[in-house]
C-alpha cells in the first residue's frame, strides 16, 4: 500500500446517516454529576436512516426548561466498515479532514485521513504507513506493524500528519512525521527516534505549528512495558519545516534525567499542549514521590518558553493512604480563556484497545481551574471519561467522551456546573477529538456499528445562552 493512496470513496450526503437516539438532560444543579440511570432516548424515525438531517428534540423535561444547547446537523460514519477510530480533525478552509487509524485485510494498523468529511464535500480517504510497515508486507508479515495518526496540523500548501509505528516484536512504538501537499501527497518524512538515548517507546501526542513551518511536538518517551502506562517522561521536540529535529527535551516533577529506559520508575506523560503569549503551555499526568508501581499519577501542567526552558507547574499532590483512591488521574485537553485555564481530564484505570494499540483511561470526569500558576479548584464528574474541552463562548465549555459506554457532549458554566449533557448514539462509542469554529462543533471518534468499531463524525450547533 503506497503512501497517501487515494482509497474508496467515503460517504456522500445521502449515505451520512441521521443521529440514532438522541437525548439531552435538563439542566443539572450540581455541579458534581453521579448518576447511572440509562439516558432517555427516541427511536430514529426514517428518515433519519435515509441520511437526513435529524429533527430537533422534543424531550419532555417535566418541569423548567433545559437550554437546549445542542443541535446535531449531521453524522455520519465512514471507512466502508471496516475497523477504524479517528483521533484527529482540523477544520480548515477546504472542509473538515479527520485522522486516525484504519485496520486493513490483514488487520494492521494503516494511518488513515478522510479529507471533505464534512456532508457538502465529496470525501477522499487516503491511507499512509511507515516504511517499516512496508518492508513487513513484503515479507508477509503485516500484523506485526501498525501505524496510526495521532494528529493533523494545517501548515502553508499543506498538512503535517503526525502518528507513530509499533512493532509487536519488541514491542516498540517510534514517532513519525509526514509533510503532505493540498493533495495528500507525501512530500517528506521522518522518524524521530531519540537521539544518543536507549528509548523504548516515543509517541508525539499533541502538537502545534509554528510560524516557520516546523512544529512543537509533545507526548511521552522512555515508556518500557508493554501496557505502556507505568513508566515514562514527558518529551517535547521542536522540529523544523523540513522535518529535522531541532531540539528535544524531557521534564518530570522529579528533575531527572534519563539516559535508559530501564532507569525510569514513574510515569509522565504530555497529552496537550497549547501556543499562549510567553510560549507553550502543557498537560497530562505526572508521578510524585515514589515510582508508579505504588503511586498513582496526578494532574500536571507545565508552562515552557519558546525554547522549552520551564517556567513553572502545576499539579495536585494528593495524600494517598491505604483508604484513598489510588487511580490515575490525567488532564486529556485543556482551554484556556483570559488568565486562567480550564483543564478536562479522567480519573480511573487503563483499558487495552487491542484493535488500536493503545491504552485508554476509562472511569470518572476531573475538572481543574488554574490562575496564576496555582490550582484554584477541581471537582469530579462521575461516570464520565472526559477526553475534549473547548471555550464556546460567554464562559462556556463544551466537552466531549464517553457516558454509559456512549459518545458523549456535555455544556459546562465557568463554575464546572454541567448545565446540558446528550448522548449521541444508541451504540457504544467514544468522542475522542473536538474541534470548535463560529458556533459549529464537529465531534468525531469511533463508535460500533453491529460488531465493529468504526471511525465517525458529527457537526454541533452549540447555542451559547444569553446571560
């Protein structure tokens, strides 16, 4: 399979398929959710099966009116059933694009993007692997690599696909970058193992485009088991607009360097990272005190220059005693809005996606406030496995994840408070990417259809209420 192989056609207007069971809760006073009662949900009339748009709800709320916050557009599935998962999405001027990774004949992990997602373009999926992934099919040996973009970043007469490869034979994953032009094809790409050091595992994350073409790259390195939760530094690479490693550097609360994977006993980890005024600011989970084996990992941001030099961070350094909670708790996304900043995350245990080959932290909703560099709040959502936030506007967040193994919207206030939640399908799934623009919030993950999970997409209205 050639890089940036144009595939079948995805689905056109007609084939987007209606939302399947839509509900929406009235608004909610607490600002703590713990409930485990099933969603209220309608049974699609027919010409949502037919592709059209869905009518707009009319639950019976049975009191005060809910501010019905979201209207669902469209939503669609794609990929022609096979197994898929999209993890990325950028809302450009061409249309929406989607990233993520599809399984092929031989259930092996291909990048996959779907460019005109979007139901008024004509889609194009295409598919990309590593050379790597090439030489094993030739060898007959497919299984044994899988890649997966992790990212789309816009640049000029462009995108950068960022994703990474893993080799079950040693159970490696290493970091790739490919420059793709207006047409998906491939105009360079590397690897970027790290440099003069025994890394085990490195994977960019998340990651933001800088004015000179290149990148800022952020995720984790130096993870060594197989479950790939347990060990690791945060990493941050900065590279240039012809793909070539300018910098890179680690960070964990413990300041210490690591040379060989072997020497690592905690976990650290960058999920996201944002461009602020004074550089980046970023996010995930951090082990303090004693190695991750014993302790769990805690909410961690870190705020660099432009250069990467750290200028102070941020985590919530629990008491953990024989009676206390002992999951771990990682920022997944964070939104930023004047000076402070609003980071989204999960509490709970990894789940093994074996189709994907990645881990996922499945439990309840965290919420956590920063402002001037110290954590003013934070708060639970139960039930909740928090994976997007986005600022929509007159302090308001939209939220995406999964609820009762459904994807999953909710509307928070500045407060926390949840004042709108929807479960989107009457199938498992999980939102796993957000992207907001003027009002329209397109959501995308992968969710089951009969047996399978595949790769899907929705657009939100999000109505932000007047004050």
């Amino acid at each position: 399979m050639a890089n940036g192989e144009a595939g079948s056609p995805g689905p056109n207007r007609r084939q987007l398929l209606g939302l399947l069971g839509a509900g929406s809760l009235t608004a909610l006073s607490a600002a703590i959710v713990a409930t485990s009662s099933a969603l209220d949900d309608d049974e699609p009339d027919d010409d949502e099966e037919n592709g059209e748009e869905p009518p707009e709800d009319d639950d019976e709320t049975g009191g005060d009116e809910s501010p019905d916050l979201f209207s669902v557009d469209w939503d669609g599935i794609y990929g022609d059933g096979s197994t898929g998962s999209f993890i990325a999405a950028n809302l450009g001027d061409s249309g929406l694009e989607l990233g993520g990774v599809q399984l092929d004949e031989d259930d092996a992990g291909v990048g996959w993007l779907v460019d005109g997602a979007d139901p008024d373009s004509e889609t194009t999926p295409r598919t990309y692997v590593s050379e790597l992934n090439r030489s094993r099919r030739d060898l007959d040996e497919g299984y044994a690599i899988h890649d997966s973009i992790e990212l789309v970043l816009p640049v000029d007469d462009g995108r950068l696909l960022v994703g990474w490869t893993h080799d079950i034979s040693p159970d490696s994953k290493t970091a790739w970058v490919k420059r793709v032009d207006g047409e998906g094809s491939v105009e360079w790409d590397a690897e970027y193992p790290r440099p003069e050091i025994n890394s085990f595992r490195d994977v960019f994350l998340d990651g933001v485009a800088t004015a000179d073409g290149g990148a800022v790259l952020a995720g984790v390195t130096l993870g060594s088991e197989f479950v790939d939760t347990r060990h690791g530094d945060g990493w941050l690479a900065k590279i240039a607009a012809d793909g070539e490693l300018e910098w890179e550097q680690t960070y964990n609360t413990a300041d210490t360097t690591h040379t060989d994977w072997t020497e690592d006993d905690r976990h650290d980890r960058f999920t996201t990272i944002q461009r602020v005024e004074e550089g980046y600011l970023l996010a995930g989970t951090t082990t303090l005190g004693e190695d991750s084996s014993v302790a769990p990992s805690e909410p961690w941001i870190l705020a660099v220059d432009d250069d990467g030099e750290e200028r102070w961070e941020v985590y919530d350094d629990r008491e953990i005693d024989d009676d206390s909670d002992h999951r771990d708790r990682v920022i997944e996304d964070i939104a930023t809005n004047g000076d402070g900043v609003l980071a989204a995350g999960t509490v709970g245990s990894y789940e093994y996606a074996r189709s994907f080959r990645t881990n996922t932290l499945t439990g309840g909703g965290w919420l956590g406030y920063v402002e001037d560099g110290s954590l003013d709040w934070e708060q639970r959502i139960n039930g909740t496995s928090i994976r997007t936030i986005d600022y929509v506007g007159d302090g308001y967040y939209a939220l995406g994840g999964r609820r009762d193994d459904s994807a999953w919207l909710g509307v928070i206030d500045s407060d926390g408070e949840i004042v709108e939640e929807k479960r989107l399908h009457e199938a498992d799934g999980e939102v796993l990417v957000t992207t907001y623009e003027e009002g329209e919030l397109v959501v995308a993950g992968r969710r089951f259809d009969g047996a399978i999970p595949v790769g899907f997409a929705a657009g939100v209205s999000v109505d932000i209420p007047d004050d």
